[in-house]
C-alpha cells in the first residue's frame, strides 16, 4: 500500500483510494 506521513498527525496514513 502507499502511504504519507501527515505533518497534522505525524503519523504515516494510507493513502490507498484517495
């Protein structure tokens, strides 16, 4: 899967449908 570190969380969230 692809995921991105999202700087509002700071946590790797998946990306997968978007």
């Amino acid at each position: 899967l692809r995921c991105i570190l999202d700087p509002n969380t700071a946590t790797c969230i998946d990306t997968e449908g978007i």
